[in-house]
C-alpha cells in the first residue's frame, strides 16, 4: 500500500509540475506527439516495435487539452449567452482536428512559443473560428 501511495505522489507531483509550466513549445511537443500517435493508429501502423517510441502522456495531455479547451468554450456559450471564446462548426471538431489547429498555429508563430500553452490554443481556436 505504501508503494502504491508513493507512485501516486511522484506521478502527481510530476503532472502537476509540467501543467505549470505548460508553455507553446511543450503544447508543441505534446500535439505533434498525438498527431503522429492518432495517424499511426488510423493506418495500423503502430506496431510492438515502435511502440516504446511513442509519447503516450504527451500525446494524451494533448489530446486532454484540446477536449478541455472545447468544453470550456462550449460552457462560456452556454452560461453567457453566446459570448464563446471561438466560434467552432456545428458538426464540431474532434480531438486530432483541434491538435492539428494548434500545430500549425504554433509553426505559424514562434515568436509566442514562450507563452503560457492554455491562452495560445485559444488563441489558436480563435483564428480558426473566429465568431461573427
């Protein structure tokens, strides 16, 4: 019990620590992880032997994000009457879709790799859907 207790502190300790100091070139990181994780996936192309170069938690803290930064803008709408953030399709945009907008905003951008990674995939979802 003791053992499992101090896995869950160094995992916490270190999720907490990369969320703060989350900036452009980490989201960076972590997208283009998920972009090639998602398109070996969809190719079966994800293999016993490439399996261990993978970015499973950068991949995945992406992945979260985007879902996150979705709910959040689709809760903004809900709760202040059409004030979103950004103005997504109706059809919506997946996880990869959303990866795949902040990748390129951010290749698009590198002065602004040093700023915080939450306000840049705003920023990221704002030119792509902006509101009229």
């Amino acid at each position: 019990m003791k053992r499992y207790l101090t896995c869950g502190m160094v995992l916490m300790a270190l999720l907490l620590a990369g969320n703060a100091f989350g900036d452009g070139n980490s989201l960076l990181a972590e997208c283009t992880s998920a972009i090639a994780l998602v398109e070996k996936l969809n190719t079966r192309a994800l293999t016993i032997d490439n399996f261990k170069n993978e970015n499973f938690l950068g991949a995945g803290s992406c992945l979260g994000m985007m879902q996150g930064m979705k709910d959040m803008n689709k809760s903004y709408e809900v709760l202040l009457n059409k004030k979103a953030l950004f103005c997504s399709p109706e059809s919506g945009v997946s996880n990869d879709q959303a990866a795949r907008i902040v990748v390129k905003y951010l290749r698009e951008h590198p002065e602004k790799l040093h700023e915080k990674e939450s306000l840049l995939a705003i920023e990221a979802f704002r030119e792509a859907f902006p509101c009229k």
